[in-house]
C-alpha cells in the first residue's frame, strides 16, 4: 500500500467511526432522559441495536487499519 493509500484509508475509517459515533451521539439525550420505569417493551431496540452495531464495527475497522499500519511500519517496510 502506498503512503498515500495508507493516509487516505486512515482519513475513510476515521470519518466512518466519528459518523457512527456521532450518530449514537443523536441519541443519548433521549436515552438518559428515560424514566426509569418505562417498559422495555415501549423501547426502540432496533434502532439502539443497529447504530450501536455500526457505530462498533467502524471503530474495528479503524482499529484494523491502524493496527495494520503500525505493523508495516514496525517491520520497516513501506505503508
């Protein structure tokens, strides 16, 4: 992978996990204003569920490129 790539996917990964940690973000007002006894029946899990999970998978995708990175730097060969 050239420099450039390697900066570039850095820059992709980077956007993708503060898009999804942003959007997890959106709903944290709401969340902790819940009255403690609302049901869980009346609770929008799928939408916790699926910006939780997008929110998680691009943090391990970030994760993966910058892991990936230091071991090609670590082994002195060229990102």
């Amino acid at each position: 992978m050239s420099e450039s790539n390697a900066v570039l996917a850095l820059q992709n990964a980077w956007n993708g996990a503060t898009h999804a940690s942003a959007e997890v973000e959106k709903l944290a007002a709401s969340v902790a204003g819940l009255p403690s006894e609302t049901p869980v029946d009346s609770l929008d899990l799928e939408t916790y569920r699926r910006v939780t999970l997008a929110q998680s998978l691009a943090v391990m995708a970030l994760y993966g490129v910058v892991e990936e990175l230091q071991r090609k730097r670590e082994a002195g060969k060229q990102v």
